[in-house]
DNA sequence: GGAAAAGTCT
DNA sequence: AGACTTTTCC
C-alpha cells in the first residue's frame, strides 16, 4: 500500500512539465523514504534525477519498496486535469497495476480521480558517484535559462568558464559569437537574483546546449540553480525546491576537439 | 576605432524589429556625425533611411568614415539577446571585419559580449532629393497602423487623400470597399493621439498597403508618424525618436490605371 | 485576472 | 509563415 499526499500539487505539474521532454517513460521508486526518479534520456546522453522526500508529504505511507513504471506523457496528460491549487494524492495497491491519482480542490467542492495504467520498466538505476566539485556556481535560474536561449542563437555548444571573478558562458558560431559574464554579486532588494561561486580550481567546459536549454525548462520550480563543475566529470545542474524535493540533471562535458 | 555608447539600447532594438523584413543587408555608415543605414528593399520597390545622430550617443567616436556590412538578421539575433534596459555599445576596430557588441545590464552584474562578423555590400547611397511636399499629416503612430491591418482586409492598395478637412485612407476590393478618415484635431489629454495637417494642395495618391503595413512596424519607435505626399513624388514616412534619431521610409505611388 | 506581446511549435 | 501557447504587463 503507498499512498501520498502533496497539499502543493502545483510542484508535481510543474516537475513532470520539466521532464517530460527528456524522459518518456521511468520508475517512480516508492520507499519509506520517498518517491526517487532516476533515468536516462531518450537519446542517453544525459541523466535525470529527481527526489521527492517523504516529508514533502502529509500523509506519506509506503509499506514496501515499489518502482512504478510510468509513461510520462500519460502522467503529464492526466496531472493537467488538476488545478494549480489543488491537492494531490497519489495511491498505489500492492498489486502496482495502476497508480492512482485523486485531486482535491482548495475549497474540496470537486474531487478528481484518475487511474493511470502502469508498465513494467527495466530498472536501471545508475549509481551516482559523490563528486567533490571544483566549481560550485549558484545563481537565478531565470537567468540560467535566459544566456541558455541566447546563446542558442550562436551555436550549439557553449563553454562554461568558471573563476573567482565569475562565470563566463561563450559560444561561437557562423556569423559571430557571443559571451555573458556574470559576476559574483548580492542583491539586497532581489535575494533570488544573487550570484555565488565557490571555487577550489579554475574550470573549462564544453557542453550541449540543446540539453541546458532543456535542463533550464525547471525554472519555475526554483528561483535559485546550482551548477556543480569538475574537469572530466558531467556537469550537475540542481534545483531545488525547499528541503524536501530537487531534480538533478547531470550532462557530459564535450570533448575539446577545437585546440 | 569606432565606439559608440547608447544608454537606451531598446532603441537599436527596435529599428532593428522595424527594419528587418523590408531589408536583409545594409551598410551602417558610420561617421563623424553618427550612424547612417539607408537601402532598397529586397523587392527594390521601397527604400529605408535610418540615422542616428552622434549626439543621442555618449560617448560617440568615430575616427574615420567606415561602413560596416551587416546581415540584419544576424545582427537582430544577437540584439535579441540584450536585455531592453541593456545599455548597448558599438564597436569596430578600423579592420572593420567585425562588429562588436557590448550589453550592459542596467545594475551591472551582467555583460554580454558579441560579434558579428561584417559583409562586402555594395554602396548604393542614393541621393534623395530635399521635396516641397504639397501634404504633410502628422498622426498617432498607432492609428497609421490599425488603418494599413483594417484596409488590407479589403485590398492590396490604399488611396490616401489629404484635404484641408482631412486625411482619408480608401480601399476597394472584391467583396467590398472600405474608408477611414481622420479629421484634424488637438487631443489636450492625449497629446501623440493628434492629427495635424498642412497642406499646400489636395493630393490623392494610391500605395501598396503591403509596404505601409511593413513601414508601421516601427510603431513601437514614436507615437507620432508623419506623411509627406506630393503629386508623382514618393511618399515619405517618417518616425522621429526625439532629435537625435529617426527613421524613414519612401514609397512610389501606384499608377492610377483604374480610371 | 485579463489582455497584449513574445516565443515556440507545426 | 501561421497558429497556438506561454509569458509579461496592466
């Protein structure tokens, strides 16, 4: 028996809106301590990661472990039946057939209820080695998703410089190139705009920039990011939403072939 | 060396909007006394004059004359990647290949920097002879616009017709025919939503509302508009953004071969 | 909360 | 290029 509800069902909209362009079809993992996802994308080349903490939920009930084989396409359709303020329990029986989904509104004068049939997925669940990275860079995740966007227009592929005087994203491409700089700053009046870097080495990386620009489709679950570096190690991009939720994407660096 | 610094970088950002599906490449003369781009549509049917004077820039410099070749397009893309509170600097070292960018986010914890490389176009600066124009209507920039989207309903060309009484745009077409006119006035609450007409004599000259349309795409630019009519002359469409800027727009009338 | 504008997708 | 969706402004 699992059964969890989420008074905020606006996140779980919002999570799947994030995902379900990377991943069509994975495991929520139940356990006592939570709902995990963690799954490759379609073409594997990066890697989702998303938590949903127990405590996130009031009640949260999960007897024994039980990986749910969702296709999130279908999830997706179903969680736009529920409204922006409604509550949202998930439920499953031990049979795991069909993942249950009910949606209460504020006021509780509409209550929806939806089955949605689920699919055995053949768990690959990655172990995800504890990184300690050279760069950690935190920032508006607006603003992430914006230099994203911009830097489309460039190129493909954008290189991620990170100093102690701040972070540098270029590209470069047919008709010329580009470059934002964002430096280390607070700002007092807009806490969510601050950017921070912590740093123990300088690092250079090249990545995707079709797999950042849907990295950065998270956005509205978090008004802060935190980009993990290292040399030869997939960068993580993270947001989180309060303490008992975040979605991970990690992403291989490009090899340099251009020096 | 060419440098030129704009506070209000919007501003480049929407000429570039306004100009760029009448024109795909253009010199941007650039001189001691500011920046000049004048062209043929693609089609040769309609020519574009923009100038910004030095004066609306600070600081200007410009040690000696350069026309930089620029793909608007490209150019566009990039300017898309400037906030609208951005203040923008231009630059070109005097190889002239390339033209630089430079965003400036208005709390300065932001910089963008680009290039657009630089074309060969040929120079075909037309002389455009100063006219005594019989009819000049200055009139909300908006309602120049609404105007030229109704009548296209309706046909492919307008009749303008400029009396001392009025201005009124006719169009004729398969199911129907259309006319608005517009009577001379003062708005004391609303100062941009004037009409004013001078007139030397009566003109009605027939136009292509395809190009108007187009030429109303720098709405955005002022409130105002003011047309220029003479008998067998272009018709001149101008936009002015304060006194250090404006852009224009000439047309050639139709042949009257309906009557 | 609605309308207008921008961006994105087909 | 057009329509739809999304975002921003009022």
């Amino acid at each position: 028996m699992f059964e969890a509800r989420l008074s905020q069902g606006s996140l779980l909209k919002k999570i799947l809106e994030a995902v379900k362009e990377l991943v069509t079809d994975a495991n929520f993992d139940c356990s006592e301590t939570g709902i995990a996802l963690q799954a490759m994308d379609n073409s594997h080349v990066a890697l989702v990661s998303v938590l949903l903490r127990a405590q996130g939920f009031d009640p949260y009930r999960c007897d024994r472990n039980m990986p749910l084989g969702v296709n999130l396409n279908s999830l997706n359709k179903i969680l736009k039946c529920a409204g922006n303020e409604d509550i949202i329990t998930l439920k499953a029986d031990d049979s795991g057939d069909t993942l249950g989904l009910i949606f209460e509104s504020p006021n509780n004068d509409r209550i929806g209820e939806y089955e949605l049939k689920l699919m055995d997925i053949d768990q690959e669940h990655l172990g995800i080695p504890d990184t300690d990275y050279e760069a950690i860079v935190r920032m508006a995740s607006s603003e992430f998703q914006r230099i994203m966007r911009d830097l489309t227009v460039i190129s493909e592929s954008v290189t991620i410089d990170v100093e102690k005087e701040g972070i540098k994203f270029t590209s470069s491409g047919e008709f010329g190139t580009g470059a934002v700089t964002l430096k280390p700053h607070v700002d007092i009046d807009n806490e969510e705009a601050a950017t921070s870097i912590e740093l123990s080495q300088s690092v250079s990386l090249t990545f995707s920039l079709k797999y950042l620009t849907l990295f950065s489709k998270s956005t509205p679950l978090s008004d802060q990011v935190t980009l993990f570096l290292s040399d030869n190690v997939p960068l993580l991009v993270e947001y989180k939403m309060g303490d008992s939720a975040y979605i991970r994407y990690y992403l291989a660096p490009k090899i340099n072939d251009d020096q």
